[in-house]
C-alpha cells in the first residue's frame, strides 16, 4: 500500500472519529485534502479500512 494511500486512509478515519460524519463522506473529503486522483478499487479499500475501524471501536466500547 503507498504511503500516500495509507495517510488517506488515516485522514479518513480521523475524520469519522472526530467529526461524526459517514464514512463515505470521510473518504471523499480526505481524497479532496489531498488533492489526489484514486482508482475505484483504492477508494473502496479505504471506505472498508474506515468501516473496520468504526466496527472495532464499538466493539471495543461494547467490552469495557
């Protein structure tokens, strides 16, 4: 995975965590910051990173 893709991911993530906002709309305004053109493929690969982050965190919430 290219480091540029990975920040983006992070970025994302970051966005749902601390806007509450849905992850499609994370990643797409993550892509924008970035000013960066991703395949479909990419993009999907960062909308599931961010659902899976949003899963373990309310799994995680759910354990404590």
């Amino acid at each position: 995975m290219s480091d540029h893709l990975l920040s983006t991911g992070l970025d994302a993530i970051a966005y749902t965590r601390h806007m509450d906002i849905e992850p499609d709309q994370a990643v797409e305004k993550a892509i924008n910051k970035r000013d960066a053109e991703f395949s479909a493929m990419e993009r999907h690969r960062i909308r599931h990173a961010v659902r899976i982050d949003i899963a373990t965190n309310q799994s995680a919430k759910l354990t404590d």
